[in-house]
DNA sequence: TTAATATATGAGCAGTTGCTCAGATATTAG
DNA sequence: CTAATATCTGAGCAACTGCTCATATATTAA
C-alpha cells in the first residue's frame, strides 16, 4: 500500500463522500471513456464528420482523407465495433454511414467549447 | 506515392468534394480531437465528473479515484493545460474546479448515447 | 531556520495506438 | 473457371500515454 494514500491525507471527507455518491458506475465510466476515444483522434474525427453529411465508400474516405485505404479500413473497423458506423453493400462496394444522431450531437456541443 | 491513392479508385468525385466542402479546418479538427481526448481516459473522466459536483483538492481527488497524487497532479496539470480546469489556491491547498459548462453538457449527450 | 504538509515535476517504463505492408476475402465480369 | 476491383485483416513497428518513483517547490507552523 502506497503511503502516499495513507487516511491522514484526506483533508475533507465529506467532498470525497459527496463525489462518491454522485459517481457513475465504473462500468459506464469506462464505456464513456471508450465512447469518447472515438472522437480523439483527428483522422477518426474527420470520417465521422464526413459520415454525418453523407453515406460513403472506404475509396472516397481514402481519398478524402488523403491516408491509405487499409488506414481508413482499420478506422472504420474500430468505429463498426464501437456501433458507430454500419455499412450498406452494394455489389462489392461498402458505402458507410452513422448509426446514431448523438455523434452529429457531440461534436456541435465540443465545437462550442472550442470557439469558447 | 502510394498505389491505392491513384485517381482511378476514387469512386464518387461528387461525394469526395461535398466531404471537402463541409470539413471543419485542419485546425479545428486538432483543436476538436485533442478536446476529446480529455474524456478519453477513466481517470480524467472520473475527475471531470467529480468536479462537476464540486471543487476538490488533489489530496481528495487520489482518495476518491484510488490513484496516487502523483498520479492525479500529472492529469490535472494536462487538464490545466487544456484550459478544462483551474485551482484557488487556500492556504498550501490548491482546489480544482472545472472551467466550463460545456464539459458536463458533453458528459451528458454521451451518457444519453452509451444508454441507448 | 527547520520540519511538516501539499502539490508539482522529470525520468523512465510498460501498455496502447495508428500507421504500413503483405496477404486474405468478397463480389463481379468475362 | 480466371482476372479485376473493393475491402478486410494480421503482423510489426515507431510514437504516444499513463503510471511509478524520486525529487523539487511552495506554504505554514514551531
């Protein structure tokens, strides 16, 4: 046990019984946690708002993005396990679209805080 | 150059250039990704979270999260840097609290996203 | 001043991430 | 069937991340 968590140190036990009740459950602070990861890398950002204005194939990602296809491939399986994306066949294209309003949502409110 | 960037498998030119047209600046994007990366991990969440309810000092953050002080000066000090955070400081104590309030509003469309 | 408390910081390290490259799979055309 | 197109996938690697440990700084009390 490090002593650097010893019970002397807690100057104010109320504030930490206070954040302890109001805690969420690990479980949801962590799949919040794996749900924001999609939005912290710039070249996942980029699909994801490419994909909120319109459906698109790896192909047009690719070139859009100016990266690698197996790049974009290896994004966009990422995104498809996190339920963020889906894709629609048609003959042997993939066109990928989003699956869930909140992303558009999520990006609008983060777009505030950044132009403050 | 890469093979799989040839102009040739550039599908939809139509779609490519809409992306184009409707892309956030590289800058912002930056700017956007790095703002989620904040979220990104249990640790700084659960110290968002908590200073939402309300501030809180290192001392109380460790004891609250389980983690070494260490461990929670080096995240506040990236929170800092991200403008996210601020401290008062009483005494040798220093209290955080969080900065703005579109920090919990994100919290909250995601809560709203990970619970279907 | 010295000692104690509260926090900050740099170095170092294991784990993760995002890419490339080579090859596999799936669909369609001939 | 074979060839071509579109995408997927695993291995491997350099860069990044989040922690620990030791040490430094800042404030207060004696």
């Amino acid at each position: 046990m490090p002593s650097d968590r010893c019970q002397c140190r807690i100057v104010h036990e109320q504030q930490v019984e206070k954040a302890r009740n109001g805690a969420l459950p690990p479980a949801e602070i962590d799949k919040l946690a794996q749900f924001f990861k999609a939005f912290a890398d710039p070249t996942r950002l980029k699909i994801l708002q490419a994909l909120n204005q319109e459906e698109m194939c790896v192909c047009d990602l690719a070139a859009f993005l100016g990266v690698s296809e197996s790049a974009v491939s290896h994004q966009l399986r990422l995104l498809r396990q996190m339920a963020l994306v889906a894709n629609r066949r048609e003959g042997p294209v993939l066109y990928y679209h989003l699956t869930d309003a909140h992303i558009s949502q999520l990006v609008l409110v983060a777009l505030d805080h950044i132009r403050e």
